[in-house]
C-alpha cells in the first residue's frame, strides 16, 4: 500500500498564530512535542480523536477540516508534468 503525504503548511500556521509553538499546541493536544513533529512531517498519522480536538483548540470550522489534515502533497515533479525515475 502506497502511503500518503500530507501537506501540513496550513495546519503550522494555524498552530503559530493560535499558541505561538508548536511545543505549547501538543501539551494541550496532550502528546509530546517528538510525537507531534513526527506528524507534521508524514512519518505518523494523526488519529481521529487528535484531529477532532485539534479542531477545537484551533477553532477551525468542521468544514475546513479538509484543509488542514488531509490536503495530499504533490511532489515538484508532478507539478511541473516532469517524470523523474530517482524520484519516484
């Protein structure tokens, strides 16, 4: 199974303007800042209960929440139309 990319720039700053670190959201989100940067860099996923209460400390509307969890990252050769085999 292909795993997926997510693109978090939105969700980072979101997390910025609303607790200034993303040390201070993950105390509240209640994990560990290692834990919280291993998903803001795709190595993790987020779980639907971290989603769900990220949404309320950020106060995002639940329509947005697309947005912010789950906009797939497109890779630079793909956004030009280039294909480069060491990338795939």
């Amino acid at each position: 199974m292909e795993k997926l990319f997510f693109d978090y720039s939105k969700l980072a700053g979101r997390i910025r303007e609303k607790f200034g670190t993303q040390k201070a959201f993950a105390k509240k989100l209640g994990i560990s800042e290692g834990s919280l940067s291993l998903k803001m860099t795709n190595y993790h996923y987020f779980s639907q209960a971290e989603i769900r209460r990220a949404v309320q400390l950020l106060e995002l509307d639940p329509g947005v929440v697309t947005e912010y969890f789950f906009t797939q990252r497109v890779k630079k050769s793909q956004q030009k139309g280039l294909v480069k085999p060491w990338e795939n």
